[in-house]
C-alpha cells in the first residue's frame, strides 16, 4: 500500500467527505476483508487524527452517532457568513424548557411549568419535536396520563455529546438558573449554528437543585 493510500489517509478522508458521522464499526465495514483493519487499531488512528488536527481550524469530534470532522465553535461568526440565511433565534423560555428536557428528563410539560413558574407555549414543544431534538419518551401514570419528554439522539449530535454524562452535572450548576443553564447548552452545540439568544428576563431564579420535583432517577439513554 502506498504512503498516500496508508490506512491513516483512507480513514481520514473517508471521515472529511462523510455527509454523516460515522461510528468505528461503520468504518471497519468500508475495507475489504483482506485489509480490514480492527477496531483497535481504527480507535488508535482515530487518536492520531484528533491530534492532529488540534491546532486546527477543523477538529475531529467524537458524538452520539460516531466521529466527525466540523468547524471549531469559535470560528462560526466568520464561517455563518457563508450562509445568506439570518441565524436561528431561540428564545430564553425555548432554551430553559430545552435545558429542564435535557437534565430533569423524563419530565411532563406540568412539571416544566411548575419549575419555570410560567407556561410553555405549545409552540415551543412542538418546535422541540419538529427539530427532533426531543420527543415522548411515555406517559406518566397518573390521571390525564401526561406526556414525559426526552432528548434524542439528534440532540446529542446537535450539542457535541456523546452520551448524557457529558453534559455539565447538577453539582455544577445547582447556583445557576435555568437560563444560564439553557447558555451551558448554547456553548455546547447551538453556538455553531450562529444561533443568537433573544434577550428576556428569566420568570424564575429557582436552578434545577433549588426545584420542589426530586430530580429523576433515570436519564434516558438513546
């Protein structure tokens, strides 16, 4: 095999013009059996490639659904100028509501309520589920038998995660609000879309350790 067709080179290409990231076991089915390299060793070439492109303004990223090659976050504001489309706007109640889904799941829209103090639209539920960031999970068995929301894979992808471990745990933001919570889950992933925060006073100054709910026992693993 040549230098330039190295197994290095293969997988690193493979991964730059993916439409999708791509999981070790994904990219062990791309070789021919003769040469098909083992996970190991893909995982160590994997290892490779994120070091070198450290200093980079393209990084390797391993998230839910495999690995990838995307922009560095802090180079969107010059890389969202490509892109005519103004960014998303999200509001503060959009992203609180997203942020209780994420840490208190699997939670009824009553229970989100309850913590923020105020309604949640249905528009932003159904927003929610539009972007497949979150769907139903169940129903809690009680009277009316309400809908329990969790996040999904997608949102994992979205926010750089690979699984829920990853995200900040409640020791860290028990001093918080829900809204700089919900800012936590900006930086993570929505920050590269260009997504700009519509400004707003937060209903209320309860963190998610402060709430009445005991947190859940479960989080849902996709």
């Amino acid at each position: 095999m040549s230098e330039v067709c190295s197994l290095k080179n293969i997988i690193e290409a493979i991964l730059l013009v993916a439409d999708r990231p791509l999981t070790i076991e994904q990219l062990s089915k791309l070789f021919d059996e003769e040469m098909q390299p083992s996970r190991s060793q893909i995982g160590s070439i994997l290892e490779e490639l994120a070091v070198d492109w450290r200093n980079r303004g393209i990084e390797l990223k391993e998230i839910h659904s495999g690995y990838r090659f995307q922009a560095r976050r802090e180079l969107s504001p010059w890389i969202s100028r490509l892109w005519e489309e103004r960014p998303s706007r999200y509001s503060r109640a959009f992203l609180e509501t997203l942020a209780l889904i994420a840490y208190r799941q699997p939670i009824t829209r009553g229970e989100i309520e309850e913590i923020r103090g105020v309604s949640v639209s249905s528009s932003i539920m159904k927003t929610l589920q539009e972007r497949e960031w979150v769907r139903v999970l169940g129903h809690r068995e009680v009277p009316g038998r309400p809908a329990l929301y969790g996040t999904t894979r997608k949102f994992l992808d979205q926010f750089n995660l690979r699984n829920l471990d990853e995200l900040p745990s409640l020791a860290e933001v028990k001093t918080l609000g829900e809204a700089q919570i919900a800012l936590t889950l900006v930086e993570g992933g929505l920050g590269k879309e260009g997504v700009v925060l519509e400004k707003g006073p937060s209903p209320s100054k309860k963190s998610l350790a402060e709430s009445d709910l005991a947190p859940n026992e479960v989080l849902q693993k996709q």
